[in-house]
C-alpha cells in the first residue's frame, strides 16, 4: 500500500508541476504563445523567470516522474518489457525534464550557433520523443495480456500513438506555426497517461492474470 501510494503521489504532482510551470511559464513571458512556440521557449535562458521555473516547476516535476516510474514496476507482475519500458519513461521523460532544465535552450532556442547547453537539451528532447511514445506502447501491449488490465491497456495504445503520430509531425515541420500546439498535444498525451496510471495504483489488486 505504501509504494501504491507513492507511485500515486508522485504522478500527481509531477503533472500538476510540469502543467502549472508550462501555463504560469507562458504567462508570464510578454507575446508568448502556447500554440507556436516551444515549452523550453517560456524558460530558456535569458527569460525572466526561467531560472525559478526551473528549479521550483521542472526540476521538481521531473524528479517526482523519475520516482513514479521507477516505483510502479514493483506494483506489476516481473517482466522485462513492463520493468524496461517504466524504466525508459523513468529515464528520458523524468530525468529528461530534470537534464532539460539544467541545461535550457537558448534565448528564442534559435539553432543559430546555439550553444552546449542548446545543444545538449535538443539533444535530449529528441531521445525523449522518440523512445517515451514507444515505452507506452510497450506498456499497452504487455498490459493486454493482464487480467483487470483492459483499459489500462486501451490507453496505453492509444496516448502512445497520438504521441507518436504528433512526434512524426514534430520532427516533419519543426519551424511550423502550430510546433508549440503539436509539442503540446505529444506532452498532453504523456501527461494523461501517467494521471490515469496513477489512479490505476490505487484500485489495482494483487490478482494478475497469466503472462
């Protein structure tokens, strides 16, 4: 009961953080808009109050996910694909957000001789798309042979290929007027996941059905 609450906990406030940094962060930048502009953009270095946003939103954020993922293996049956796939979500989104925050983007993260840090936290964010999508979808396939699991299962699937599909069209047109809506709608995606993952934990029994 103790890691079940755990998992809960932590997938809450890691969302609430990540959500509340994101939405507070375009508030409170003039002319910012969450439909054309990057996540980062709100916090990249230079910006007003990207420092505090980082160290009191998503540094935070990324650490509560890390502990989510990292826990919830132990509330599931033992198998390689649930305990790596966690794992990746543990790894390149939770620890993602926390590397991505040390090292933020350039002012308006232009590739115009960006520098280590704009290079680094780009580098990170396209492992994170690519591989976090792909864990989910792992998930949801494992979770289809778990009794009880059905749903869980479902959207699993389902938020894993929305993300993916937003990712491919992410990665298609980077410089696309609505980059900051498709960013928004693969994190969405994630997000959703994990609130429904950690409200999974609480009602979930002991009872598993057959690998």
């Amino acid at each position: 009961m103790k890691q079940n609450s755990i998992i809960f906990w932590t997938g809450i406030l890691g969302v609430f953080l990540f959500v509340g940094s994101t939405v507070i962060g375009g508030y409170l930048l003039p002319g910012y808009s969450h439909i054309s502009q990057f996540i980062s953009e709100s916090y990249a270095l230079g910006t007003p109050h990207g420092e505090s946003l980082r160290k009191f939103g998503f540094i935070p954020s990324g650490i509560f996910i890390t502990v989510f993922s990292f826990v919830y293996p132990k509330v599931l049956p033992r198998t390689k694909m649930l305990t790596y796939s966690f794992y990746g979500l543990g790894i390149f989104y939770g620890f993602g957000t926390i590397f991505t925050s040390i090292f933020p983007c350039d002012l308006g993260c232009e590739m115009n001789e960006p520098s280590l840090a704009q290079l680094l936290h780009n580098l990170m964010g396209f492992l994170t798309y690519l591989i976090v999508p792909l864990c989910l979808i792992l998930i949801g396939i494992k979770l289809k042979n778990l009794k009880n699991y059905a749903l869980f299962a479902l959207i699993s699937l389902v938020m894993g290929g929305i993300a993916l599909l937003f990712v491919w069209i992410l990665f298609a047109e980077p410089n696309a007027n609505f980059k900051g809506l498709y960013q928004r709608i693969v994190e969405g995606s994630i997000l959703f996941w994990i609130l429904y993952a950690a409200k999974h934990v609480l009602k979930s029994t002991r009872s598993f059905g057959s690998l």
